[in-house]
C-alpha cells in the first residue's frame, strides 16, 4: 500500500448525519407519488447518486407525472429545508477531519450528494474552509459504485489514487474507493457493523473517534 498522502472523506452518513433526513425526505416525496416507500426501505439505496435512487424506485413503482428530474429537484428542496434545520456532524467527524490537516494531509469531500447540497453541509458543520474542495459524483458520467469521483478527486489533487486514503460509511461507496484503488476506512452505521463485506476495508471503525488512534498514528 502506498504511503497516504492525502484524504478524501464523503459526506452523507460520515461527516454529516444525513442518512435520516434523506430517508425523510424521499419517503415523503416518493409518498406523494403513490410510491410506498418506508424508512427501512430507503436502506437499499444508501450511497447512490440521487437520479439513480430516483430510477430505481421508478423501475419498481412507476409513477406517471413528473419526470426523474423534477423528483430529484423536489427531494434536493426538501433536504435543503431539513439541512438548516437539523444538520448534525456525526461522531468524531469533524475531530477527524482537523487530525487529518493536522497531520499535514490534503481533505477533500468526494460525495454522492447532488451539488446544490454540498456547499450548505459544509457551511452547516463549520467544514467550508477545512477542506480543500469537494467533489460531486452529479458531475461525473456515473456514479458510485463506479470509481469517477474518487478518481476526479485524487486528479484536482495531483495524486496518484493509491496515495489517497478514501473514508466511507456506505458499501456503495467503499466498492466505488476500492474500485479506485484507493487505501479504505469504512465506518459502517450500527445496523451494518456486522456485515462481512466491510472486510473489504483496510481499516473498520465504529466511529470517526478512532480515526486518528486507529488510522493515523
């Protein structure tokens, strides 16, 4: 493994907890299109750039009315009303990200997360001027689990990506980093530790508290 030389972080369900939001948001959305979706079954989309959640539930449900477009756009609306409300780091993750520029390693956010809501996430956890830049997989041909962001990223970083350390929270997202060849850490939600595919990752964590402790030092 090459010596890591920077670190890219996503956003969703890592830095920010937006995971129940974005549940919210789509069973809502979703909801007023006759799609009967609940929380639990939002699980299976965690990860995915939002027209591919918005293809996938139109694939099983199809609805007839507004285009994948407008459905995206209209749970984008909802989160960023949510976001300004509710916005709340998850644990250790802004510790994490001051261990990492303290250790002299470029951040930057390599996200799923549409454009219109990075920018206000970051601005929410006080992260806007603690990261390098952004990255969203909105702007590549596909997204995660296909490697363009993460690749784009250690491009704008001038990195080979074997010298960037990516940190996921999603299996969605580690494949996409690994895909990369990319060194991985993965911080799986509670209701997912136990999933053997994690192994994938160099370094598991329960939480960003370990970091610094488990991945750095």
């Amino acid at each position: 493994m090459h010596a890591v030389r920077a670190v890219l972080f996503d956003l969703d369900g890592l830095l920010i907890d937006s995971e129940p939001l974005w549940r919210r948001a789509e069973v809502e959305v979703f909801g007023g299109l006759g799609v009967p979706l609940t929380e639990a079954d939002c699980a299976q989309t965690t990860g995915l750039r939002l027209d591919d959640v918005v293809a996938f539930w139109r694939a099983r449900h199809p609805w007839r009315g507004p285009s994948d477009a407008a459905v995206a756009e209209a749970i984008v609306d909802a989160m960023l009303a949510r976001i300004a409300r509710e916005a709340e780091p998850m644990p250790g993750a802004l510790a994490a990200v001051d261990a990492a520029r303290a250790a002299g390693l470029p951040v930057a956010v390599a996200t799923s997360s549409p454009r219109r809501l990075v920018p206000p996430c970051l601005d929410a956890l006080g992260l806007t001027h603690r990261v390098a830049f952004w990255r969203s997989a909105q702007d590549e041909a596909l997204g995660k689990p296909h490697p363009a962001v993460y690749l784009s990223a250690a491009a704008q970083l001038g990195l080979p990506a074997t010298a960037c350390l990516a940190v996921e929270d999603s299996l969605t997202g580690l494949v996409a980093a690994k895909a990369a060849r990319m060194p991985t850490a993965a911080v799986p939600a509670p209701e997912h530790r136990a999933d053997p595919r994690f192994s994938l990752a160099d370094w598991r964590l329960e939480s960003l508290h370990e970091f610094r402790s488990r991945v750095l030092d």
